[in-house]
C-alpha cells in the first residue's frame, strides 16, 4: 500500500461574529464547507501557504495572527487499479485577520464559493470535520495546540 503525507495550512477568520468559509468541491461533485487554506507547495513556509490560499480562494488578503494548532488524519484512499493509499493529511491551523481584498469566488481551484457564516449557523452547514476542529481551536486555544474531537 502506497504511502502518502499531505501537508496543508487552514485559517479561522472571524469577524463581527462570523466565520470565513470556503465551499469544496469533491472529486464526486459533493459540496462542503470547509476552512480556507489548502496545500502547502515543496520549499513553501506554512505561513506563506495560509497567506496564499486565503487569498486564492477567497479574494481577501490574511495576517496569520496567531497559530492555533496542528490536526493529523489518517485514512485509507483508494487509488488506480484497485489499489489503496494510506493517507496522513497533518493540517496547520492559523487564526487569520483579514487585512484587505475583496470577497470573491475561486473559479479555478477545489473552492468554488467563499462567504461569511453567522458563528451560530456553522454546525447545521454541511462541512467538512476540519471546521469543527478549527473552531474548537479558535474558541479553546489550547496550550498544546490539540483538540480531540474524533474520540482521539
């Protein structure tokens, strides 16, 4: 079974009591919110990957202002042929301050609506699980920088 590891930084960004979420789209069409951020290149900082992604999929430009923690997941894909990857996706969540941009939508990437959510509304979203364990983060700020929210 091949082996992969996915590196990527997430940011929170609320304002007068709403969240910045991001809607991904899944390779079978479905349709999550989830945190703005997304895949940290080769030879790229974490922070610098936040600041992009932010900007990629949302339009507006972020000051990670504080990091909040790093969540890992495990899980088995499948892949060509059959076969199966083992997956670990560890996730650097940043609390973001939007510092300027517009919002606007992403048209290229695995994002394609961007908007604001009452914090309140966020648990009846579909979303990924990410956006629990962000929020926790954000609402927690736990001097480990770990939330156990899958039972862990």
């Amino acid at each position: 079974m091949n082996r992969e590891l996915r590196v990527a930084a997430y940011a929170v960004c609320v304002r007068n009591g709403r969240v910045l979420l991001a809607r991904w789209v899944a390779p079978d069409g479905a349709k999550r919110w989830t945190l703005p951020g997304g895949g940290m290149d080769h030879g790229e900082d974490p922070y610098d990957t936040v600041i992009r992604e932010v900007e990629e999929e949302t339009g507006y430009a972020v000051e990670p202002v504080r990091l909040l923690g790093v969540d890992s997941i495990t899980r088995r894909y499948p892949r060509r042929l059959g076969t199966f990857a083992d997956f670990q996706g560890l996730r650097v969540v940043y609390e973001g301050e939007i510092t300027g941009g517009e919002l606007r939508h992403e048209t290229t990437g695995s994002t394609d609506l961007a908007a604001w959510h009452p914090l309140e509304d966020v648990p009846g979203l579909d979303h990924v699980e990410l956006v629990d364990t962000g929020m926790e983060l954000w609402r927690t700020k736990p001097a480990a920088g770990r939330v156990a929210l899958r039972g862990v």
